[in-house]
C-alpha cells in the first residue's frame, strides 16, 4: 500500500530494501523491536522502452505498476527448504508470509520465528544519504522532508539545554514536538490533527507550576510560539515558471517564510516581524514564498496546531527540491542557517515577543 503522495516514478529502477517495526512475544510480553535489512531485497523494475506505447506519456498505477520482485518460486523454494518449519505457529507467521523472509527478520533481531506476533515494514532505499556537488553543497537523501528539519531542531534543542541557567535570559519550557503522519493527513492518535499538544502541554504546565490555574495556561499558550518547520518549494532552474515570478527561493540562499492569504499557511504580521528581527540577528537570509494564484498551495501542520491549540503559529522551512521523491536535494548552506535560526529562536524569542503578544 503506497503512503502519502509520493513521487512513485522515482522508485523504479532502484536497489530497495525493507525496514520497520517488529513485535515479538517474550514471555507475558510483548516487544517492539525494529529490522533495518541492510542488503538490496526488492526491485521494481520500469516497463522496457521497446514495448511502452506511452514512452514520454507513462503515468504510474499504483495498483497495477508497483508490484515488488523480491524472489522467483523456484529459487525461494530451495533456499525455504533450510528454514525450520515452525512446529507452533500460533501467530500464523508460517501461514501468511514467506518463510524465508521472516527468517532473516529472526535472525537479525535475535528471536526465533515463532516468538514473531506481526510487523509493519516500509521499502526504502539502499543508497545512503551524500555531500554532492562539485564543492559537496548540497545534501542528497531520502526523507529530507522533514528529517531536515527534525535534526535541525532536534540540534539546537540539545545545544540550548546546555546552556546554564544564569545565561538564559528567559525560563519558560522549549520544546519540539515531532509528529507522526503529516502525509496522510495528520488526524491519528500522534498525529499534529490530534490533542497530543495541547494535552503534553497542559500536563507539563501543571507539572512545572505552583498553584495551578487553568487561566494561567491559557496565558502562557497565547505567549507561545511555534515554529511549524517544514521543508519548502525551491524554484527549480527548469520548471522556474511554476512559481510566482517575484517569490522563488533558491538552494543556499536562506530559509523560507511562506505566507498564504487563505491561511493554508500561519505567518502573519506579527509572526514575520519576529522571525525577521531574530534572523537579522544572526546573519540568516529569509526568502518569502507565496504561491502562484492558478496554483494548488501545499499544506503544513502550522494550521493544525494553531486551531488545536490556540498558539500563534509561523510557518517556515529550508528550500528542497525533489520534493517526495526516494531522494531529495537541499543545500548545505541552509542547513547550518536553519540550525543558526533555532538557535537564535530559543534563545531569543520570549525577550523579543514580549511586547507583542503581551498576556
């Protein structure tokens, strides 16, 4: 089953592998561990050009035109003939999937194939991320979106926790809130579309405040801020005529503030003030991004979070191309400006915003 609204034709041709979570039985319990097969398990090979009818036409069913080679019968059959049959398959691993796969799933986890309950594993590719370029500037992986941003903010938190307390100039709680599910639509049980922020929140406030007062988190939500940190639409030098002619934001030239009047995005006023006056601070270029009006605009889970929870939001991001592809490009350049961003964000921002979202 496809996940998300992927560039498919991009993973054709392609050394695959599988990886995912795997929940094994231990007694009274149960485990989750998770399987990374590091070798090439899977192909999906295109259509030879000589029998395509549609050549330049050819558009992916996802039904029809993914299907995996991962073994032919006759082979799988020879190699299966050394896996020991399961004698108790009481969570029919043995019934529902080749036992050849799940025997190497065993092994590498360290279980016997028996103590297998179920699993739930994604292809991906075998190719590691690189530097690229004449210069290494750029930084070619799958999932850059939004594992750019992940790390980046993930990054500065770390760096900001240690700074000592008599250097910070401010004591509310920072935090990143990594979300689940964004692709499909974000409303899971840990999805942005849920009521995971506003009850970690609330359940932080209580635990860190004295004489709890619903009033008073209340206040310290609409003191909030929350950078919504999503990749976004570099112009591509061949297809530059698909943004907006005055807002096209280039590889290693900044992070991305997108605006949008149908609120598709959650900048506003006040939030660009404040992200141009840090940015200012610290040397890091902001590009705007507004997309063409004939133009479907793509979505973030800024406005998700800013209904949910009540907090102002700013939606930004480091500029990508490939976007959805297996692999994706981004500058190395707008790595280390988004890095310097959440730097300056945690330090800076309540000092800052205090006379502008007031109590």
């Amino acid at each position: 089953m496809c996940y998300g609204g992927g560039l498919w034709r991009t993973w054709l041709d392609r050394d695959l592998t599988l990886a995912g979570k795997v929940i094994v039985s231990e007694g009274n319990k149960l485990v989750s561990k998770y399987w990374h097969a590091k070798k090439p398990l899977v192909m999906l090979p295109s259509l030879c050009i000589h029998l395509d009818p549609e050549r330049e036409a050819f558009k992916i069913n996802k039904e029809n035109h993914l299907k995996p080679f991962m073994a032919t019968a006759i082979v799988d059959q020879l190699f299966s003939g050394g896996v020991t049959p399961i004698s108790e398959d009481t969570f029919n691993v043995e019934a529902n999937h080749y036992p050849t796969l799940t025997e190497m799933m065993a092994k590498d986890i360290g279980v016997d194939r028996e103590k297998i309950v179920t699993f739930e594993l994604n292809f991906c590719d075998t190719n590691p991320a690189a530097l690229t370029g004449m210069h290494e500037e750029f930084i070619c992986s799958p999932r850059l979106d939004n594992l750019a941003s992940s790390f980046a903010s993930l990054d500065s938190l770390i760096t900001h926790s240690k700074i000592a307390p008599e250097e910070r100039n401010h004591s509310e709680i920072d935090m990143i809130m990594l979300f689940d599910h964004e692709e499909v639509g974000s409303q899971s049980a840990q999805g942005a579309d849920s009521n995971m922020a506003v009850e970690t929140t609330e359940r932080i406030f209580e635990a860190t405040t004295k004489g709890y007062a619903k009033e008073d988190y209340f206040r310290a939500m609409h003191r909030s801020l929350v950078l919504s940190a999503d990749l976004a639409h570099a112009v591509h030098p061949n297809y530059s005529h698909l943004h907006q002619p005055e807002h096209q934001p280039k590889l290693q030239q900044g992070i991305v503030l997108k605006l949008n009047a149908n609120q598709r995005y959650m900048t506003d006023s006040v939030g660009t003030a404040i992200i141009r006056t840090l940015c200012a601070r610290v040397d890091v270029p902001l590009q705007d991004f507004i997309v063409r009006n004939d133009s479907a605009c793509g979505s973030t889970i800024g406005p998700m979070m800013a209904a949910k929870a009540g907090i102002k939001t700013i939606d930004i991001g480091a500029p990508c191309l490939a976007m959805h592809s297996i692999r994706e490009m981004m500058g190395v350049v707008d790595a280390l400006y988004y890095k310097r961003l959440f730097d300056v964000f945690f330090q800076e921002y309540t000092e800052l915003s205090e006379t502008l979202l007031g109590e």
